[in-house]
C-alpha cells in the first residue's frame, strides 16, 4: 500500500538551510508539505501538482521551494534562511486522485508521512 517516508530534518541554527526528502509510492497527483508545532494546528506551507505548478504559504514565500522527482517518486522541500518560528515537525502528504483539489489544505490529502522534525535556533 501506499507509504511516505520523510527524511532530512534535524537542526539548523537561524539562517540556516535543510532539505527535506519524502519517496512516495507510485506516482501522486498531488503532494504537500505541512508543519505542526505543539498545541498549533497542522498548516500547509507549501504544494506541487501533477504538472509542476506549485503554491506556498505567506510565511514561506522566498525561502522555501518545493519541487519532486518523478523518476524517483520523491518529494522535496528546500527551506534556507530558517527561522525559529519554522520549528516544527513537518509532513508530507499525497493523494491520487486525477481530479482531486490540491491546495494547502490538509483535508485535500488522504496519505501522510511520519513527520520529520526540524528544530531553527536562534
């Protein structure tokens, strides 16, 4: 059946850089990444279509960048010029379905990684 499995987080002084990887099963339509900190909801910060369209939150923009690797079914996430607000655990997220929504709402996703956690110090 279908896996996520995320890698790649740790931590980072501020300032710093991580990639994150997640290696999907198959072939997605959609994949997203989101962020949870304790007691925070689940938000979306960034999201790749299909067709390599993207889309991130506000608080991203200009820092982080989302692409994947169809050969290698695998999902990234650069993040540079971190910030301790962008301590999180972050997931990956996927769903297969042709016609299906693909924001960064987390209700438009049926398939998540475990998380990966990255902690920015300042």
């Amino acid at each position: 059946q279908v896996q996520l499995v995320e890698s790649g987080g740790g931590s980072v002084q501020a300032g710093g850089s991580l990639r994150l990887s997640c290696a999907a099963s198959g072939y997605p339509d959609c994949m997203g990444w989101f962020r949870q900190a304790p007691g925070k909801e689940r938000e979306g910060v960034a999201r790749i279509w299909r067709d390599g369209s993207t889309s991130y939150a506000d608080s991203v923009k200009g820092r982080y960048t989302v692409s994947k690797d169809n050969a290698k079914n695998t999902l990234y996430l650069q993040m540079n010029s971190l910030k301790p607000e962008d301590t999180a655990m972050y997931y990956c997220a996927a769903h297969y379905w042709y016609y299906g929504r693909c924001s960064l709402s987390k209700d438009d996703y049926n398939y998540w990684g475990q998380g990966t956690q990255v902690t920015v110090s300042s």
